[in-house]
C-alpha cells in the first residue's frame, strides 16, 4: 500500500496490474497533525512549508496525523513532508517522555502595554442633596494576588509548572519592563477612605492590585510538555495593592483590566 497526504485527506492506493482492475481503494480523512516533543504527541497546524522547530505552532516534517483526534495513538500515520509518503505507525515506543526532561520556560519579545487595575472591589455613590457629602467607602479582604495571564498559562498547567512560569513571568517583566512588579502581591484591606461628594455628583472608588501589562512570547525551550508553546500572551504582574477613585465619568484615572 501507498499512503501520501492530500491536504488533510491520506488516501490509500492499490498497485494496478496489467489487464486487472483495482479491487479497493481505502479514503482516510485526518482531524489532526502532530510533531513529537519529549515523548509526546504535540498538536501543529499543518502547512505546504515546514515549521522552523522554535515555537511557531507549524509542523516540522517528518510529522504525524490521525483521524483520531481524541485519541490519535490508535491510527497514527508518520509523513515524510505535506504531500509526501505517511506510512502507518505499527509501534508506539517512541512516545515515552524522558523523565529527565526538565521544562525551561522563557517569556521574551516583551512589549509594555502599560498599567490597570485589577478591581477586587468597587463602589459607586451618587449625592443626590444639596450639600457636600463626605462619603466613608468601607471594605475587607485579605488575599493573595499573583501573575496571571490571557492565555491561562498561569492556570492551566500541574502545579510545578505553574510556579515556574510565575516566577519567570515576574522575573522577565521586572529585568526589562517595570522594576516594581512582583511575582505576588499580598493584599489586606485595613482603611476607609474618605471622598467628598458635591451635590449632584457621582463618586466612583475601587480597590485592587495595580498590574503591568505585558505582551510576549511565553514557551518552554526544552519542550517538556505537549502545550509548550503559548504563543504571544499578555499577562498581568502585580506592583502593589490600595484604592482608586474619581468624581464624575473620568474612568480613565482608574483603567482596568
């Protein structure tokens, strides 16, 4: 048997003879492609040029491709390149990860997008009298408050892997964009502020954790995981905790995120 890819289609070829006719021709069609990394079966988007192997999501060839998308190890094809020969994989022993493989993540390519607010709280009075209010705005909380970011990076992976890509978040951010962020931020509400409020007015407070935001390339160089790449993500690192607030519709002294 013959198997070369058509697009997203591995047809399946008789030899035909002289004088006989083809008895059976077999039509495949793929849900997925995959590159191996560290054992694992990383899903890629395949194209008519190869990737270049750093974290572009493009498939580098030889690749892999199933018609099993949730299960892709039970017909699995290795191809040669986007329209060259697949041949079925008959053994699945290279699809052992290395135990010794130990995840460097990097976030680069950074770009500052600048500072907002993560509101964990906000409340809005209206002084509907005739004379100046002064408006006690009151709340309570204690928490901790760390990077997040767009992609759920920070949120999505084991526990381990979460507090390195943390901790290279904040370390990367800090070295290159703002060197007040944190990787945490501990957050506990011990005062009241006080705003005066003239009639007819309306006051606006929140508290929060002020936040740089920061778009880069966030991956692990080693790829040890099947997600290793997240592509460009705009995270949030804290800088420090406490109140904001305005008179009137000037929420741009206050933006958030």
């Amino acid at each position: 048997m013959i198997y070369r890819l058509y697009g997203m289609v591995i047809l399946s070829v008789c030899l035909v003879l002289v004088m006989a006719g083809c008895t059976t021709t077999t039509t495949t069609t793929l849900n997925s492609t995959y590159n191996v990394h560290n054992g694992k079966l990383t899903k890629c988007t395949l194209s008519s040029h190869p990737g270049n192997g750093n974290g572009d999501g493009v498939c580098t060839w030889p690749f892999y491709a199933s018609s099993n998308s949730s299960d892709p190890t039970t017909d699995l094809y290795e191809c040669s390149s986007y329209n060259g020969t697949c041949t079925p994989v008959t053994s699945n022993t290279f699809l052992t990860p290395t135990s010794q493989c130990i995840p460097h993540w990097v976030y680069d390519q950074l770009a500052n997008k600048g500072v907002a607010w993560q509101i964990l709280y906000q409340q809005v009075y209206t002084n509907g009298g005739t004379t100046t209010t002064d408006w006690t705005v009151t709340f309570s909380q204690s928490l901790t408050v760390t990077v997040t970011d767009e992609k759920q990076a920070t949120s999505s992976l084991d526990g381990k892997d979460i507090d390195l890509i943390i901790t290279t978040i904040a370390l990367s951010v800090k070295q290159q964009v703002n060197h007040s962020v944190a990787s945490a931020v501990q957050v506990t509400v011990t005062n009241s502020p006080r705003i005066l409020v003239a009639p007819g007015t309306t006051a606006h407070a929140i508290y929060g954790v002020e936040v740089q935001k920061t778009s880069g390339h966030l991956y692990d160089s080693n790829k040890c995981e099947s997600n290793w790449d997240f592509g460009m993500d705009l995270t949030y690192t804290p800088i420090a905790s406490g109140w904001c607030s305005w008179i009137g519709d000037k929420s741009g002294a206050c933006p958030s995120i």
